[in-house]
C-alpha cells in the first residue's frame, strides 16, 4: 500500500475536516476498493497517483455534488509530510486575475526541481454563456501555459484534474502538476508566469460509441489571466542525496529525495536495459518499485515518470517524504536490493 493509499484511507476513517455524506464516502470507498482490485488500471493510472485515480473512478461525485468540497483541500494536492508543509513548501498564493467576467484565484503552487503544482479556482458566476452551458459540459479546462519570468516555457509534460464543478455557485476546482523536460529543469527557476488565454467546455455525449470521440470542445471564455509569483524559496528545497550502501548489479549512481519525488540515477541506461532483457528472456517481471520502511510500517512506490540523458535515466517515485526518517531500497525482481543511505 502507497503513502497515497494510506493517507486516503486515514481521511475516510472520520477525519473531522473531511466530514461528507454517507452516500458520498460510500462512492469514494467504492471507487478506492475497484482501483486496488484492478492492478492493470492502477498502472495505467499510476502517472496520476491513486487519489487522481479514484476522483477518475468516482467520476461523478466530484464533478456535480456539493459535499465532495469538503474533501477537495485534501485530496487535491500530494501528500506532503508537515516538515516540508511548516518550512512553507506549499505556499498560499491568493492571486485573482479577472477577465471576461471570470475570476480566477490562483491560491497553492508548489515547486522544487522535478515538479510544480498549483491550484486554481475559477468563479464564472458572472459569465452568462458558461453559467447557460454549464449544463452541457462534463467540465470546464483552462488553456494553461507556464513560462519562466525569463520567458522560458516549463509545461512540457503535465498532468491536470477538475476534481470539482460546483454548478450551484457555479465555481471550479482544478489542481495541475507539471514536469520539466529534463532531470531538474526547475532548478534555476526566480520566478514564474502562469496565463490562461481560454477556458473550455467539454461536452457530455450520451451513451458514446466505441472507438469514436466522445468529447466535443466548446469554448465558452477566451481573455487573459496572468499570474506572476516569486520563487525566492525555492532553494530550500534542494535534493538531498542518496548513496548506495551495498553492491548492487544494478548500475544505480544515486538517489535524490526531493519533496514531490525521490529519484534514482542510473548511471549505465545500456546495461540496465541489457540486464531487464536478459530477465525478460528467463520469465521475469521487470517492473521495480521504492520499499521505505518508517515507523514500523513498509509503503511501496511505482516507478511515475523518466528521463534519459544520453546513457543515464532517472527514474522518479512518489515517495514524498523527503527529509523523514526512514529507510529506503529499490527492489527488482532477480536483484538483490539496492539499499539507499543519505550521502555525507
């Protein structure tokens, strides 16, 4: 079980923030007990985490219900440790830019070397042609773009979700994580510029055909919406190296906790490769994941994304717990553990 999975289930078991309607939990649950069953949906979905998993699964409850608001705090962003949470990592922002008679509030944004979040909320009270088809639409997708305040674009690689359309008071929630090109593209980051030039509407199409699209576009707002914000603290946050302990076959250099990952450096991306064939070839799962152990407690993490530098990759896990205690191993099947110890 994932730090995803267990912070889950700790908010489902009676948090007092995280009060809902049973009919509400009941769906989460539901949601949470298919996505453990089904492992291959898991893997497809693990880019995302399980907790953008379940809101995919759960559908619904968060899109057109009221009561999933009171889960949206927690849910929405990763699961940061408070080390990192008291040292200000996710920072209250609060900026409104307003356009088109939208108003749109950019409050978190988090950020180290590997990944930048934020969260947005969007009040389009006011704007009659999103108010008239809100109806229409599954959800509403604000055309982002991030840029450096150097000019440089950052969003190469990112995942989004609305996890709450509140057509009541006709507001959205929506939570974006982006991913730089390259291992540590963030790194030199002062500050950022985050604009939004059109929000969409996604139709709902009714009882859709296999293997045609079933989504249709309609563009209901284009203005300007346009946030600057320092990164004065982002150093801070700065990766915290991991050596290898113990021999390994495995080429494994190092590893780097960050706060919204830990990574792990090949050093020798061919003789990885080589070695995961070989494997294959003798009828062996080449899946690997991060085992830390903490606090008398064992969480495993999936490999989430890559980079490859000529013959080096990074492999990066949502192991989020950065400066914590514990004690971390990358497992392969047919290789001894590699056995991870912070660098002196």
């Amino acid at each position: 079980m994932t730090e995803f999975e267990q912070q889950l289930k700790k908010a489902l078991k009676g948090d007092a923030k995280m009060a809902m309607e049973p009919e509400v939990r009941g769906k989460i649950e539901a949601a949470y007990g298919k996505i453990r069953k089904q492992q291959k949906r898991r893997r497809l979905l693990g880019r995302l985490g399980i907790v953008a998993a379940v809101l995919l699964v759960a559908g619904g409850i968060f899109s057109q219900t009221a009561p999933g608001a009171s889960a949206l705090a927690f849910i929405q962003m990763k699961f940061f440790p408070q080390s990192v949470l008291q040292d200000n990592f996710v920072r209250e922002e609060n900026l409104v830019a307003v356009d088109q008679d939208v108003s749109v509030t950019l409050e978190r944004i988090y950020v180290d070397d590997i990944e930048l979040g934020f969260t947005l909320t969007i009040d389009y009270s006011k704007n009659q042609e999103m108010v008239k088809n809100e109806d229409l639409v599954r959800e509403f997708w604000p055309k982002i773009s991030i840029k450096t305040t150097e000019g440089v674009t950052l969003d190469e690689g990112s995942m989004s979700i609305t996890p709450h359309l509140d057509t009541a008071n006709h507001v959205m929630f929506y939570f974006m994580a982006a991913h730089p090109a390259n291992f540590a593209g963030y790194a030199t980051i002062a500050g950022l510029n985050i604009t939004i030039d059109k929000i969409s509407g996604f139709e709902k199409i009714e009882n859709p055909q296999p293997g045609l699209s079933t989504v249709e576009v309609l563009a209901v707002a284009k203005g300007n919406w346009n946030f600057t914000v320092a990164n004065k603290d982002m150093e801070k946050f700065a990766g915290i190296s991991y050596k290898q302990k113990n021999q390994s076959e495995l080429p494994v250099a190092e590893g780097i906790a960050y706060p919204s990952g830990f990574v792990v450096k090949i050093s020798d991306a061919e003789k990885r490769s080589a070695l995961l064939r070989q494997r294959a070839k003798e009828g062996k799962d080449n899946s690997q994941r991060l085992r830390v152990e903490q606090n008398g407690e064992t969480n495993y993490y999936e490999w989430n994304r890559g980079y490859q530098e000529g013959n080096i990759t990074y492999g990066i896990f949502d192991y989020t717990g950065y400066k914590e205690d514990a004690n971390i191993y990358l497992e392969q099947e047919g290789f001894d553990d590699v056995v991870f110890q912070v660098a002196q």
